[in-house]
C-alpha cells in the first residue's frame, strides 16, 4: 500500500485552476490545485457534500499537457492523467445525496489511477473498511475539493453498518476523535489535531469538551497531553 501523506491544516485555502491543454478527444474539466498544507477542515469547509460511499471500476480517461503548474506540484510536471470511477453513496454525512449515477472524476500527475494516493490516514497493514469523501458537484461528474495538494477521503479502520440517518454525522465525529479508527499510535498522536477540527464543527464546543475530557483519561501521556492542549488552548476548558 501506498505511504499516506499528511496534509496540516489551513481553512480558507485558494485553489489554483490550471487550463490544461488536451490529449485525447475528452472534454475534461479544470484542473484544481490546492494551495500548500491544505488539510482535511480545509475540504470540509470547501466540499458541497461529505459522503460515506466508496468508488468502484476505476478507469483511465486520458491526458492533457500543462504548463507552470502552481505550488506546491513540482515545476517539471508536464502532464496529467484523468481517471474516472462509479460511486457508492452510503451515507451523508453533509450536504446531500449525490445523483444517482454520477461518475467520480480527478486527475493525478502520475498514470496508473492510483486513488489511494489521496487518502487522509496512516495505516498500512489494514485495508480501509469505511471511506469519507469529499466531494464537489461540477457538471455531469462528482469531483475532488482539489485534484492535488488535498485529501479526497478519510479512511477508517471500522466497518460501515446500517447507520440511522440522524446518527451518521455524529458518528464520523467519534471516528475522528478514535486514534484507532485512524490508525494511529505512539508517536503519531498529533496528527489527529485537524481531525479534532472536523469533529468540532459537527458537534460544537460544549459536546467536544467533553469527547476531548473522556480522550485525555486513559494513562497514555502523548495523548493526554495532547487532548489536554487542546481543551486549554482552543476552547478555554480545563482538562479535568
């Protein structure tokens, strides 16, 4: 499995658009980029819907040429590939339901349609059972917040059952509070803060304090510090 690549937190991130010019006889959309350390609380503010699903039948589309990439792609990519897959919608987690039928459609700077590439997560021994998305709605495809420098989806080691529909933000919340659900351990704790940032725009304050309260409880010291931190720090609460 592919090293997942950890994207910091900005909200409010630009996006770029590149025009590229075509290689095949598609008629592709425009190319976003994110701007630098564009995080997860950057997609969810800029997604129209954030959808339990999964894609399926991944296929290549064609390439274009592009010109002056902006940062943080490399100069010397002159090419991009498009790729195009079903979706799967479970749930709605914000937004709405997609369309039925509608095609998921991004671009990579590399062939060989490899989505896992943009995975918000760590792990690499477990496959991912539960898959957030990011999407946006352009045209006929649902699209990526930003075809690079973002995340497309959060993976969670835990397995996606019928959820009850008033339930099912709350419960993406828990998982992003749920070190383990993201695969993550020792050394790697701090990762999870753009995580808690999601987490506190679906639950609000006074419901995270008290998430984070339960979070810092268990004897482990990176953990409790961090959450500790947290609370002091981003929501004026004492940790006790």
């Amino acid at each position: 499995m592919v090293k997942f690549i950890r994207f910091d937190c900005i909200i409010g991130v630009a996006l770029a658009v590149v025009v590229p010019s075509c290689r095949s006889q598609e008629a592709f959309p425009q190319w976003k980029v994110a701007g630098p350390f564009s995080g997860i609380e950057a997609q969810w503010g800029l997604a129209d819907d954030v959808i339990v699903g999964d894609v399926s039948n991944v296929i290549a589309k064609g390439s274009q040429a592009v010109a002056n990439p902006p940062w943080p792609v490399a100069p010397d990519i002159q090419e991009i590939y498009w790729c195009e897959a079903d979706f799967r919608a479970d749930a709605v987690v914000k937004g709405g339901l997609p369309p039925a039928g509608k095609k998921f459609l991004w671009a990579e700077i590399r062939p060989g349609c490899n989505i896992d590439m943009f995975v918000y997560g760590y792990g690499k021994a477990l496959t991912p059972t539960t898959r957030v998305w990011f999407l946006r709605r352009e045209g006929n495809y649902l699209r990526p917040v930003a075809d690079a420098g973002g995340a497309y989806f959060i993976a969670f080691r835990w397995k996606w059952t019928d959820v009850p529909k008033a339930a099912v933000s709350r419960l993406v919340a828990a998982l992003l509070l749920d070190p383990t659900a993201l695969d993550l351990g020792p050394g790697k704790y701090h990762i999870a803060l753009d995580s808690v940032r999601v987490a506190r725009s679906i639950l609000g304050d006074e419901e995270l304090s008290v998430r984070l309260k339960a979070l810092a409880a268990p004897p482990i010291p990176e953990l409790h510090k961090l959450a500790c931190d947290y609370l002091e720090a981003e929501l004026r609460a004492p940790c006790k």
